[in-house]
C-alpha cells in the first residue's frame, strides 16, 4: 500500500503506512530467530531454541512486537528511498494498528533537510564590500600595548618574589615600578633586536589583529544580511544539534580554569536547561548559517582542496592521539566542514 506522507512545520514529515498483513505474517519465522538468539532457556542452547518454546517463553505480544520492528527497519528506508525523503536524525515511530492476522499500520515522524531559499547573496556580500576600512595601529595604541606588556611583566616578578599583592592587578602597579623598555627587555620577549625593531613588529601585529577584527566584523555583516533575507524552515533537532555543540565547548572552556560545569551552574544558579533556553537564539541563527554557507558551497562548486583537507585532519589526529574516541571520520568531516566555510566567506568577500 502507498504511503501517506504530510509535511509538517519546522521541515518534517508525516509517514503514515501499512504493511499487508501476509507480508507481515512473513516476519514471524526472522522474529522467533532474532528472540532465540538473545534468550536463553534451560536445556537448549542459546541459538538453538525451538520455534513453539520460543512462542510459550515470550508471548506472542513479544513476537509480534519483534515482526514489527523487523518489517519497520526494512519499509522505512525503502520509503525514504522511493519518495525521496532526505530524512536527518532519529525518526519518532508509532505503531497503530498490530495484531496477529492482520495489517501492521505505523506512523513515522521525522526532520527533513529544510530548503534553503537563499537571499540575493552576491548583491548582499557586494553593498558591504564597498565600505573600505584603513588598517593601522597608531602610536597611542602601540603605547598602551608596551605598557600593559611592561604591567604584567612587574605583576610576575611580584609572583615570583612572593610579594603581597592580593588587592592589585597588574594595571595598579605604579609606572616607577615597571621594568624599563630598553633593548634588554624587548628581547626577553622575543627575537627582537632593540626597541626600535619591537616597536615596528608590535605596530604591524596590532594592525594585523585589527585587520582580522574587521574582517570578522565584514563576515558577520554579510552573513547576517544573508539570513535575514533567506527562508529557512529550520528543524528543531538542527537547533538542538547546535546547541549540544555549545555547551560542549563551553564545559571545555569551563574546565580549562579548573572548574567543573556542575560547580559553575551551582555558582550562577542555573541549569544546562537554563542556559540552553538563553542560548536558544543563537543557536537557531547557527544552524541557519551554516545551512547557508553549505547552499553557497554548493551552488558556487566552492570545494576545499583535497591535500589541506587531508593535512589538517592529521594535525588533528596527530593533537589527540591519546583520545580513543577521535574517529578519523569525524575529523574529515570536520575539517571538510570548517575549510569549505572558510571558501565561502573568501567568496563572499571577493564579490565586487
């Protein structure tokens, strides 16, 4: 019989179909032998049990339950396959109809790959293109640099001397108490050889950082005008996913100070629910994005190169050889993920 298939809200569809009740009959020898496998009964041997003792140890309830699950695992893909579903996550699955005899009717609910109507993506990335940004460091923000540096530096040999200091930081301690900015010092920083030559290579690196501050404000623009202009029907386990993401990151960042999370959550009297709802918002406009940057990909042909996938991904490997659970497949995939966003943005940014 053909599925009847409804599209819901939040990309998802309804699957609501029969298997005929001969054809379900079908699964009863598969579903004595799946029970047999994992039942024992005193004097058979695991595997070897036979049909009827079978039938009296579980129940037919139990069989039929199992001639379902045989029949569901095999009419699913094929109906995905058939109607071409683009199905994501774990479907939820409701048996409504099931008895000895008769026809099996279930229903299958599940997320779909949501379509992605894309804003005008080359005319957005081209309006905020046009603005130009001059990069430099002046000399106030050199001055500032050199005297934070010249800040820590005294707050550590206060730490290493033992010396009281619990009610300052390193921006209270007077200028007569700073290091001088001599050649000596400037090499004990680095490979610098004088003042002069640290003073040219600090100016250029805060340039650089500037650089990569606006460059990540432009992308933020262009992607954010993007998003408001694209239709998106976005699935809630996509939303979920990205959450989940979220909070592993920030548990691992948590316990890089040498706190748990349950020991934070308790300081800030919060839960994992709780920051999951504040977080909610943005994880929605992540999961748009990056459903954006793989339509973009996609439509542009934009694929990163073979050799940098393959070389970041050892990197990776080579960094956490010591975790049994890194899979090298997830780390492709990974690395295939990151590589290809960063295509689409020199893209975007390119569009004149």
């Amino acid at each position: 019989m053909k599925p009847t298939i409804t599209k819901l809200d939040h990309s998802r569809v309804e699957i609501k179909t029969t298997v005929p009740a001969d054809k379900f009959d079908g699964y009863r020898a598969r579903a004595l032998k799946s029970l047999g496998d994992r039942i024992e009964v005193d004097g058979f041997r695991k595997g070897n049990v036979p049909a009827n003792v079978i039938e009296k140890k579980v129940g037919d309830a139990a069989v039929l339950e199992e001639m379902a699950q045989l029949a569901i695992v095999e009419s699913y893909p094929a109906i995905l396959a058939e109607h071409k579903i683009d199905a994501i996550g774990r479907p939820e699955i409701h048996i409504t109809k099931i008895a000895a005899g008769n026809d099996l009717e279930f229903t299958v609910t599940t997320a779909v790959i949501p379509t992605v109507e894309l804003a005008d993506y080359k005319k957005i990335a081209k309006e905020t293109n046009k603005t130009k940004i001059e990069i430099v460091a002046d000399e106030k923000e050199v001055e500032d640099a050199i005297k934070e540096l010249r800040q820590m530096r005294a707050h550590q040999a206060m730490h290493d001397a033992g010396v009281e200091h619990a009610d300052h930081n390193h921006a209270a301690i007077d200028e007569k108490d700073l290091p001088e900015l001599n050649d000596e010092f400037v090499k004990s920083l680095g490979k610098f050889e004088n003042v002069e030559d640290f003073k040219t290579k600090l100016k250029e690196n805060l340039a650089k950082e500037k650089e990569n501050r606006e460059i990540e404000k432009k992308r933020i623009a262009i992607i954010d005008g993007i998003i408001d202009g694209s239709t998106i029907d976005l699935p809630d386990m996509l939303v979920d996913f990205e959450l989940d993401k979220m909070m592993q990151q920030f548990a691992y960042d948590i316990s890089m100070t040498g706190m748990t999370m349950e020991d934070y959550l308790t300081r800030i009297e919060k839960t994992e629910d709780t920051l999951k709802a504040e977080w909610r918002v943005n994880a929605i406009k992540r999961a748009k994005m990056q459903l954006i940057l793989e339509k973009i990909a996609a439509d542009e042909k934009l694929v990163p190169n073979d050799t940098d996938v393959q070389a970041e991904t050892q990197k990776i490997l080579e960094m956490y050889k010591d975790q049994k659970d890194i899979a090298e497949d997830r780390v492709h995939a990974y690395v295939t993920q990151i590589l290809t966003n960063a295509k689409v943005f020199e893209f975007l940014e390119g569009v004149k």
